[in-house]
C-alpha cells in the first residue's frame, strides 16, 4: 500500500450505488479517488495524488510523463474519470 491510508471513499462510493451503475477505475489509483461526478457517474481522480503513487517508482519528471500519456491521454468511452488538478 502507498503512503495514502485505504480509500474509503471508494468504499461508501460503491455502497451508495451497488450493482446500480458500472465504473471505471484507474488500476493502481484507488487511493486517488477524492469523488464521484453525479449526473455522469464518472469517478473523480486527484491528479496530486495519482503522481504521488507514480513518484514511489520513478523520478517526477518521470511521473509527469508517464502521467500525461498513459493516463490522462487515454479516453476509454463514456464513463473515463476526471481528472482533477488539486495542485493549489
């Protein structure tokens, strides 16, 4: 596990909604899910936090890209997360 504690969030998250509506998921990024957009059903994602657990195996610059490519970069239909900037 990273240095974020388990999300519970998620957890309330999929207990709010059960089998009523399908999600999609970053892999690896559980702990990044600060919400959920209502009206789309789409999981929201912190983008500081998403680099933090890339930062555990590369250099920042490293995560920046990899983050930029592979995540962001990358529409999977209708119910693709957000990704929220929350550098502030």
């Amino acid at each position: 596990m990273n240095r974020f504690e388990e999300n519970i969030l998620l957890e309330k998250i999929l207990e709010a909604r059960g089998d009523e509506q399908e999600f999609l998921k970053a892999d690896g990024f559980d702990t990044a899910i600060i919400g959920l957009e209502e009206s789309s059903g789409r999981l929201i994602y912190s983008v500081s936090r998403i680099i933090a657990i890339l930062m555990e195996d590369m250099e920042e610059s490293d995560a920046w890209e990899h983050y930029y490519y592979n995540i962001e970069g990358g529409y999977v239909g209708e119910y693709t997360p957000i990704w929220c900037y929350d550098y502030f």
